[in-house]
C-alpha cells in the first residue's frame, strides 16, 4: 500500500511509471483504502479498495477490461464487475463502491474525495 504525501485536498499516492499499465495498486487516502488503476493511454481511475460483497480489500488486484461501453475492474473473489468510472457493480447494483478523484501532478499520481 502505498501513501507519499497529503494536502487538505490531494493524497500523492505514487509516480505514474509504478502503476504498470492496464493494472491497479492499493493506496492509503485518508485512512481509507483506494484502488488506483491505470489504463490505456495513462486514463486514471480511483474507487474503493473494499469489495462490498465480501469486506475483502482486493478491487485493486481485479482484472480490468471494458463490457460494451463500461470500463470495469472483475473483482478477484466473485468476478463482479465494478464500473471504474460510476462505482456501479453491474452484477448487484446495490454493491456499488465510491469513485475517487485521480490526477497527475507533474509524475505523481494524486487521489482526492470523490462526489459519492
């Protein structure tokens, strides 16, 4: 897990060049466990680490892909697919986890509270 430094707003969690692409890492944002992945093209996304489904922090070693027009992370457990960009479980909506703002500043990945 990782945790570089922290403002009022922006948790620097890593550099960009250590999340591999097309894969997630577990950070700690103000105390809380967010799953930060990196797509195609350095897209960024951030949503809780936690599967509600079964309390396992494990979202951020999920497999992620797209199902139509979704980009989706599968949890490693079940295999739901959680949408990276809503938090929507498409399997059992009311298992959705909250998204995360993400960001780079200059080569740091930074993680801020989301809307959700």
């Amino acid at each position: 897990m990782n945790s570089i430094t922290a403002s009022s707003e922006w948790t620097s969690v890593c550099r960009i060049g250590e999340i591999v692409p097309d894969t997630g890492v577990c950070a700690l944002v103000q105390g809380e466990q967010v799953a930060v992945f990196r797509l195609a093209g350095d897209a960024l996304y951030a949503i809780d680490n936690i599967d509600p489904d079964n309390g396992a922090a494990v979202l951020s070693r999920g497999l992620t892909g797209s199902l139509g027009e979704r980009v989706v992370v599968a949890s490693p457990i079940h295999k739901h697919h959680f949408d990276l960009r809503t938090g929507e479980c498409l399997e059992a909506p009311q298992h959705g986890v909250r998204v995360w703002k993400v960001r780079v500043d200059g080569d740091l990945v930074q993680v801020g509270r989301g809307d959700r």
